[in-house]
C-alpha cells in the first residue's frame, strides 16, 4: 500500500517523471484559463490566444525532447548554448520570478479590465502613467513577462532542434 508522505512528495515536488509532468500540465491549464478570459475581454484577445499557443507549444516540445534525450529533468539545460536559458533554469530565483511576474500580469489585466471590449494596449499605458501602486506592479510583471515569453521561444526553439535531430539520427541509424 502506498505512504501518503510518499505521494504527496511524489506529486508535490516532482521528483519522477509523473510528477514532472503532472506540474507541469497543472501549470499549464492555470495559465490557459487565465489567457482564454483575457482573450474575451480585451482586444485583440488572439493576442492572448498566441501567447497561449507559444506556452503550450513551448513546454510540450521541452518535456517530450527532455524524453529524447534521457534526462531525468526539463529544467537541465547545462549543455545549452543559450545564456539566458541557461540563467532562467539555472537559478531558480530567476525562473520563480518571471514565472509569478507572468501570472500576476495576467491577473492584474483581469481585474484591471472594465468592460469585455478593452483595447489591451490603453489599459497598459493607463497602468503605468497613472502612478499608482498598480503602476509598479504592472511595471515589474511586464519585465518578468517579457523574460519569459523570450525563454519560451527560445526553449521551443532548443526543442524542436532537438527532436529535428533524433529524426534524422534515427533515419541514418534505423
């Protein structure tokens, strides 16, 4: 029978391949659901529709290139060319930082939004010119964002290079 210290480590702190998985997928439906509203209350909502695909895209492709490549973990990018994706997964301050300034962006949009029709473009520089306490959270969850949405492509990028050549491994040596 099994421990449920065992389980709530195994879910919890992702230390298999489930549990790896499992909090990544947990994430990505959290995110997804944040995006689908903002893409029915601001305009233009594919905006958010995009920023959805490049996220699930993105982390997708990590995970199942991860597999390719027999490491244990998505986040081990030691052998990356990259700098910045190499900083974002290696310092996990970092990554935690981009990763709640994305989410606190979105949930501030939302609650900034007054009606289903708002340009996405006048609430961000209404939020920022106006001084507020919002002003500076809205300022530092931009950067954050910014940062992550550029990993994300970046690790996509990584990614689909890599699946690319186990393709063609795999055709050269059947």
């Amino acid at each position: 029978m099994l421990d449920v210290e065992y389980l709530i480590h195994l879910f919890c702190c992702s230390v298999s391949t489930f549990g790896a998985v499992l909090d990544m997928v947990t994430d990505r439906i959290s995110t997804a659901c944040l995006l689908v509203i903002l893409s029915q209350v601001y305009r233009p909502g594919m905006v958010f529709l995009s920023l959805l695909a490049l996220d699930i895209a993105s982390h997708w492709l990590q995970m199942y290139s991860t597999f390719l490549l027999g490491k244990v973990s998505h986040k081990d990018v030691k052998d990356s060319t990259n700098w910045l994706f190499k900083a974002y997964y290696g310092n996990r301050m970092f990554m935690a930082y981009c990763c709640v300034a994305c989410e606190v962006l979105y949930i501030t949009l939302f609650l900034l939004a007054k009606n289903d029709a708002e340009k996405l473009m006048d609430v961000l520089k209404a939020s920022i010119t106006e001084g507020s306490p919002i002003s500076v959270l809205v300022g530092l969850s931009l950067f954050g964002w910014a940062i992550k949405q550029l990993v994300n492509v970046i690790q996509m990028k990584t990614a689909a290079d890599i699946c690319v050549l186990h393709d063609i491994n795999k055709k050269v040596r059947p």
